[in-house]
C-alpha cells in the first residue's frame, strides 16, 4: 500500500506519531523528513549496491537518469558530479559519443593501470576517444583527447545513478520512490527515531520493528528481475 508523506490519519507522519504517542508539537514534521529521508538513503543505497543489472532510480525524478556535456578540444578530463536538476550523481554507469542523429557510439570503460595501456600516453594524444578510466569519484579520463573534428561531430552522454527525490517539511502528497511495498519502512524508522530522542518506552519494540523492516529491503532487492532466467556460469582458468 503506497503511503503518502502526510495525510489525514494515514501518512508517514501521522502513522509515525501515532507509533511514538507523540504530536505535532512535540515532534515537528520537518524532523519527520529528516527521518524519512535518512531511510531514503538507506534504501536507495541499497538498491544501488545489489544488483547491478537493475540500475534503480527514485520513482519520482521527472528526468531520466542520463545526460549529455559538450566534448571539449583537447581536453581528456570530465567531472559528472549533479544531473541537470541538481541531484548527486552517486555512480557513473555508462558513457557513449553520440552524433547529430541521435547514434551512439559507447566507449569502453578500462582501467590505464593495466599493463596493456601506456599510462604517460593514455589521455595525452589526440584522436577520436574509444574508451575512459575512472581516475576518481565520477571523473574520467577519455583514452584521447578530442579533436577539433570531434568536437563538432560528438556530445559526450552518460549514463549514471543518483540520490534520491528527498521529502520537504511541506510535501502532502508525496509518496516514496520506492516500491510501496518497502513504505512501511518510513513510518517504523521516524517512529523509531522519535522514541530513540525522547527515550521512550516503547524503543525496543520499534527497534524490533526496524529490523524486520531493514530485512525486507534486504530480500526485496535480493531478486527483481523475475522475468530473468538465472544460469550458471563457468569462470575461464588462466594457467598462465
């Protein structure tokens, strides 16, 4: 059941009270949204780290999780840190050049410290990329830097997971971005965090709760793809 951020006896924050046996003025709702979007991260978090076939996004982004940035002449170097509407980019999952149509050619993703690359010449010479190195958190380097030609030819697009659409003490309306199966878990962990500040009684038992609610985000992302035939696999053994 989808569960709403505040409504009429029925949302996070009236659920989340009601647990505690606290008010509004004893328990503002912008703590609430601090709690619930505590939680986001943990789930979002999760989501991200479980399966990496599944790249999840928050329900609630009105864009898609991909961009595009100018290629720039002779420079290898590109930072990806916040999508267009200002969201942080949590991972880099993809980048691509893509032409005035629309085609996309996707560049490899490698590692220069292998001993196949030339680490003094990866990123330095010009020509048209094929491939980049993650030299940090979402900054990259295109094995070559671009061309003139390139410039004009090519944008650079990339693919990528961010945080979460995060609750504001005014939001109603708004429901998590996650499967309303997993929205239960809003309300026991601001509840819980209610108890936990003012020591009340009944911590234990929503400590208890929280768990159950932690485990069901644990097996709930365990396996999504249902429609996926799971198959076994061997690994090649090098005997070099």
């Amino acid at each position: 059941m989808s569960i709403q951020f505040s409504a009429t006896n029925a949302g996070i924050c009236e659920q989340a009270r009601s647990l505690a046996g606290v008010d509004a003025t004893q328990w503002p709702t912008q703590k609430i949204a601090n709690s619930a979007n505590n939680w986001l991260d943990f789930v979002a978090g999760y989501a991200i780290g479980a399966d990496k076939r599944f790249q999840w996004d928050d329900t609630n982004h009105t864009k898609l999780p991909e961009g595009t940035t100018d290629l720039v002449a002779n420079q290898s170097a590109y930072s990806f840190l916040t999508d267009e509407q200002g969201n942080n980019i949590v991972t880099l999952i993809g980048l691509s050049l893509v032409d005035a149509n629309g085609l996309e050619f996707p560049l490899d993703l490698v590692d220069r410290s292998d001993p196949s690359y030339d680490l003094a010449s990866f990123g330095n010479n010009s020509g048209t990329p094929q491939s980049y190195d993650k030299i940090a958190d979402n900054i990259v380097r295109l094995d070559f830097k671009p061309s003139a030609t390139d410039v004009s030819t090519y944008d650079l697009k990339f693919y990528f997971q961010r945080t979460p659409s995060y609750f504001t003490s005014s939001d109603t309306t708004k429901t998590p971005g996650v499967s309303p199966l997993l929205h239960r878990g809003f309300v026991i962990a601001s509840a819980y965090d209610i108890a936990l500040t003012l020591g009340l009684n009944n911590l234990q038992a929503l400590l208890a709760e929280r768990l159950k609610e932690e485990s069901k985000v644990v097996d709930y992302f365990a396996i999504r793809s249902q429609d996926e035939t799971i198959r076994m696999t061997m690994e090649p053994i090098d005997y070099e």
